[in-house]
C-alpha cells in the first residue's frame, strides 16, 4: 500500500489517501488506520518555511507462517 500524505509544518497531517493499493480493501484499511500512531516532527527551527508538504509512505505486508 502506498499512502500518500499533505502535512502541515507543525506536523499534523491534514489530508490522506491510498496513492497505490494492495488489492486487498482490509490491508488498505489497516494501513490508514495505522496512521494515528504515525507521528511527524515538525519543521526545524531555522528552516525554510513551508506549510503544506505531500509526502508518500509505503506500508509493506509480510505473510508468515
């Protein structure tokens, strides 16, 4: 799955969506519910500011038996 996030400089995330999906609704479900223990620093002091950034965070699924 792979997620793709606009997050604010302090860090929030403020929009989600699947950018690629598993194929499998559960697996795509359980990677956006994951993101409420995703935590995002925010921008350093002293860095160029910027207030909205998209990123992309992969979610890999391993089966083990």
């Amino acid at each position: 799955v792979l997620l793709e996030l606009v997050i604010d400089a302090e860090g929030n995330i403020l929009k989600k969506r699947i950018a690629r999906s598993s194929g499998h609704g559960i697996l795509d479900d359980a990677a956006l519910a994951s993101l409420s223990e995703l935590t995002s620093v925010p921008a350093p002091p002293g860095s160029l500011p910027w207030s909205r950034r998209a990123v992309r965070v992969p979610f890999r699924y391993t089966l083990r038996t």
